[in-house]
C-alpha cells in the first residue's frame, strides 16, 4: 500500500486488507490518495489493478473517509464508458446486492463489491465480443463457449487495428497438488493466449491467430512454458481443434517436469557425500542447493542453481568465499561455473565426484583470485 497504515481510515483499511487476503486473483494497489489536493487529510481512495484475460485493468475505488455508511464509487476506465454493472443481468453466482447490503463494520463487503463488478465485466467483455462483425470470430467462440473459465477482451493494439483476445485455462488437472508441501498461496495455471485480427476481409485464408502461453509465476520453479514448442497452427484450423491436442502435449510435459522434482532430489542427496551436508538447501522444489567446504585454512560456500530441466540441463556452480569481501563487505564470488565433466546418462553419485574433482583445482584459482582482487 501506498499510504502509511496511519493515513488510512480504520474501516477503510480493513475492508481493504480483507479484499487483498481474500480475493481469488492476486490484486495490486496501485497508489491510495486524499480528496484532499494537498494528500494532507485521510487516504480514503485508491486504485486497484485487478487481473483480466491475461492483463490488468485498472479501477479506482473512492470512499468518503466522512461517510463510512456510504458505500464507494468505483471508476472504471476511459474504454469501458458502457459498462453499467448494476444494469446488466447478474452471473448466477455473484451478489448483485453488494450496495444495498453495505455495512462498513463488515470487512467482506468491499471483497463482496469487487467480485461481483468483475464477473459482470466477464459479460459484458464477452457480450462485446460476440458483437464483433467478424465471421471467422463468431464461429470460433460457437465452438469453444462449452469450455469453462474463458475470458475475452476487444479492443485495440499499438497500430490501432481492432483485435480480439482470448484467455484460455488449459489442463484439468490441479498442479498444486502434485508437489509435496506445496507452498503456493493459489492454484497455479496455465493459459493459452490467442489473439485474432478482426475486420480485415480482404485476406483469402484467415491467419493463423497470435499464440503464446501464459502461466501463473510461481509454476517457474517446475515447469517453464518458455521451454514449450507450441504445435503448429494449420490453415484453417480452428480453435477447438488446436486445444486437444495441445493440452495432451502439455499435460505430458508437466507430469515430467513434476516428476524431475524427485530427480534433483537424489542428486542433491548424493552431493553430500563428497561436499557434506548441504548448510542450506531447496526441500519443496530441490533448484537450489549449499555447501560449505574448506581447501587448506580456505574457506568457501559452493551453491548450486539446479535448473527445472535437470538432468538436461547441468546445474550452474558458484563459489563464495568466507575471508574475502569487496569495498561494499559482500562476499567475493566466482563467475557461475558450467564447464566441469558432464553427462545426463551419469548416476547421480558420479555427477557430484566429478564435480567435486573439477572443484578441487577451481576453488586454488578461485583464492588467488580473491587475494589478487580480481573477482568482486
């Protein structure tokens, strides 16, 4: 938040603190501000960005730190000047009472007003979309409305042509629950976005749309979807023909990446029986891995960044030395280190002996290094 706790009024606060903690996307305050011109009296509006189809959109939310039995206005934003919320007909599961019903001593309340303002932006963006003049498009969305959580969004991109985008949730299966202790907060997803030019009648073949996968942050330290070749999109294709396939070849490509959780595993286990016990290690997602060694009277850390694609891909190697600091008193450090001997067929107990006997001649040059000063 923007604003000292202390600027903000109690209620204003709680129903705020209460939409962060409990809403079911991750929301962002922006920046909060006074009615006040000079920013000196209460903090009582702020502006939320609230993710929509793969982006944000950006709403203020005003309340009159005065008033506190008075519910908030909420500003959309300048393109969505039709969108009339509490004129349109409800979602079934969304609580069209949310401004009648306000209690400012109820800190659900603002959760209670925001979910519903974005479930009726899911209609109308859809609405807008299915208006579009573009057979290509309303043939597209006729064959894949059956699937559940789509989002759409019309508008239009940096050359001013209009353009529609899809959000499409790919993989019924729950991510979340195939890590062990799985630390994350929501559950992790991944999207296919698909952008489709409209109103250009002039082309024969309609083009391919844009596509690009999109997941939720967290899913890096498993599975990167920078690491996935999409299947080709082939000339009059449709869209509810490319998902299955897709999602087969995705659905594969995460049970592997969970199942390389167990391999990075074995390997940091064998990594201890030439460097010792690690001093600090990764125990949900094994990437990350240290290990404190000596050669002689020197002393040194040895971490190892393990990448999702191990054992593929080798792990980067770094030195840090315990005796030796730079002007700022951080620690020295190697360069990361990745030509050592290696081969994804070895066991995992050779892995870490060969690394360990490339390290014994690295870590000399690694001290007179530190002592020289040519490392930062």
């Amino acid at each position: 938040m923007a604003a000292a706790p202390e600027n903000v009024p109690s209620f204003i606060a709680a129903q705020l603190s209460h939409l962060l903690a409990h809403f079911r996307l991750t929301l962002k305050v922006d920046q909060m501000w006074s009615a006040d011109k000079y920013n000196s009296g209460p903090f009582d509006r702020f502006s939320l960005l609230i993710p929509y189809c793969l982006d944000f959109i950006r709403w203020d939310v005003i309340f009159d730190a005065e008033s506190p039995n008075a519910a908030p206005d909420v500003i959309f934003g300048p393109e969505d000047d039709n969108f009339h919320p509490f004129h349109m007909p409800p979602s079934p599961e969304s609580n069209n009472n949310c401004l009648s019903d306000w209690n400012y001593k109820d800190p659900s309340c603002l959760l209670t007003l925001i979910q519903f303002l974005r479930d009726q932006y899911v209609l109308y963006q859809r609405k807008r979309v299915e208006e579009v003049d573009d057979e290509r498009l309303k043939f597209e969305i006729s064959t894949i409305l059956s699937r559940e959580g789509i989002e759409m969004y019309t508008g239009s991109n940096a050359e001013k042509l209009e353009e529609v985008k899809f959000a499409v949730p790919l993989l019924d299966m729950n991510i979340n629950n195939m890590v062990s202790c799985c630390p994350w907060r929501y559950s992790q997803k991944i999207y296919l976005q698909v952008v489709y030019p409209v109103g250009r009648k002039y082309t024969s073949v309609p083009s391919a749309p844009r596509l690009k996968l999109v997941s939720s942050p967290e899913l890096k330290a498993v599975f990167s979807i920078d690491d996935v070749k999409l299947p080709s999109w082939v000339d009059g294709m449709c869209l509810a023909e490319y998902l299955p396939n897709l999602e087969e070849y995705l659905g594969k490509q995460v049970l592997e990446a969970v199942s390389l959780i167990e391999v990075r595993r074995q390997f940091i286990e064998a990594l201890a029986s030439p460097f010792g016990r690690p001093i600090e290690a990764d125990p949900i997602f094994c990437r990350k891995a240290t290990f404190l060694c000596a050669s002689g009277v020197f002393t040194f850390l040895v971490h190892f960044m393990i990448p999702s694609q191990f054992p593929k891909q080798q792990p980067a190697v770094m030195l840090q030395s315990s005796q030796h600091f730079n002007s700022q008193m951080a620690p020295l450090k190697s360069r990361l280190i990745s030509d050592y001997p290696w081969s994804p067929r070895w066991e995992p107990l050779q892995m870490a002996e060969r690394i360990c006997e490339f390290l014994a001649d690295e870590a000399l040059n690694f001290k007179r290094q530190c002592s020289e000063g040519q490392v930062q």
